[in-house]
C-alpha cells in the first residue's frame, strides 16, 4: 500500500480515507443538482446523488455500532418517500422526504461533530471529515426550508416552488435555491435577494446562521490545538 501513495508523498496519516469518499459525495450533489435541476429525470438523479451521500455516509461510520444503526433507521424510509416522490408526486410526499433526508443528514453531523472532538491528531481525513460536516449542515437545512416551504407556502420571499408541468416535483425544481439560501445564511453573507417571512423560517435562518459561526469558531480552535499539540510530541 505504501508504494500506491508514496509517489505522491502522502504518509498513512496524510492519505485520504473514509471520509474523503463522503467529501466527494457531498461536492458531487452540490454541483450537479443545480445544473440537472430542470431536466425531465432531476428526480431520479437526485435519489441516486443523494443515495450516494448517505450510503457514503454509513461507509465512513461503519466502525460505530450506534450510527450504523441509527443509519439504517432513517435511511430506509428516507429511501422508501425519495422512490415514492418518483411515481407519486405531491407535497405532502415531498414534506416528508425533505424531513427525513434533512434529519438523516443531521444525525451524520453529529457523529461527525462527535468524532472531530474525540480524535488526537489532525490527518487529511480528520480535515475532509471536518468539510464534510460544514457541507451537510447546509444541505440539511436546505432540506428543512424546503419542508417549511411545502407546509406553509410563501414563507419565503422568493417564489421558492416550482410545480411545473406536474410530473416534476415542487422540492425538486427548487431544492438548489434552498440549499444556496441554506448556505449564505450559513455563511452569514446575507446577500438579501432571498428573505425568510414566516416566523418557522426566521427561527431556521437565525438558528443556522448561529451554528453555522460557532462551527468555524470552534472548529478551527479545536483544530489548531490539535496541530499544537502534535508538534510539541515531534519536537521531544
């Protein structure tokens, strides 16, 4: 194994790992969903992108008993409503798959969360399991403004929904703009084209804007401890 990476000057600690599959899993739904968004099968590869994210998800967890099973819990219904939206589209289908792939992610962020604060050194897939978290943050919360949305309409300023011809469903012609309002509230960049009216979506937005600035504040502190301390361990 050594001979595979040692081309590259990748030490065990410093290969990618686990987490990395997950990494590329979540880059892959960020930048393809958007673009596939109007496309007469954006259902379908949806399901698969998302399938993806959370099949790499139990990968990275697979070690811990208590996520595996939490996992799979979710995972299967989470599955069982993304197919049914395929045949059976409507918005009470989509509130509920929104809601249970947003809880699925949730639940991958606290394990991730959990494991960042357990570990004693910083390696490559420590950082992508640390990007990996930030990203799923953002995705699950743009699952949630799509369930506020589908449960009570024009809680955006925006006309978020897209219902189309009707054979596409609402969540799926617009969950890229949820996941993009999702990530500059995130990121506090606030550009101000999207406003959240109702009271549940200012609840969201404070919440995630909140978390989202706790995350890096604690992060990188935690981070930056860790690289502290390994250094002090090489020096003696």
């Amino acid at each position: 194994m050594e001979s595979n990476w040692g081309w590259l000057g990748l030490t065990a600690q410093n290969r990618p790992g686990r987490f990395s599959v997950l990494l590329l899993a979540i880059l892959t739904l960020l930048i393809v969903q958007p673009l596939v968004a109007a496309h007469a099968i954006a259902q379908t590869l949806l399901t698969m992108m998302l399938a993806f994210v959370l099949l790499s998800a139990v990968y990275a967890f697979r070690s811990s008993r208590a996520y595996f099973w939490i996992a799979t819990t979710l995972m299967v219904p989470t599955f069982v409503m993304r197919f049914a939206v395929v045949f059976a589209p409507s918005a009470t289908v989509e509130f509920i798959a929104a809601l249970l792939s947003a809880l699925f992610l949730l639940v991958t962020v606290v394990a991730l969360v959990s494991r960042l604060f357990s570990i004693r050194s910083v390696s490559l897939d420590t950082i992508s399991a640390a990007i990996c978290a930030y990203l799923l943050m953002g995705i699950s919360w743009g699952f949630l403004y799509a369930a506020v949305e589908l449960a009570h309409p024009q809680s955006f300023s925006a006309a978020l929904l897209q219902t189309g011809n009707g054979a596409t469903a609402p969540e799926i012609a617009s969950l890229h703009i949820f996941i993009y309002y999702s990530f500059v509230t995130l990121t506090t960049t606030g550009y101000g084209d999207i406003l959240p009216l109702s009271q549940v979506a200012r609840i969201l937005s404070m919440l995630e804007a909140v978390f989202g600035t706790l995350y890096i504040a604690i992060l990188i502190s935690r981070l930056v401890s860790l690289e502290l301390a390994q250094s002090m361990m090489k020096d003696r």
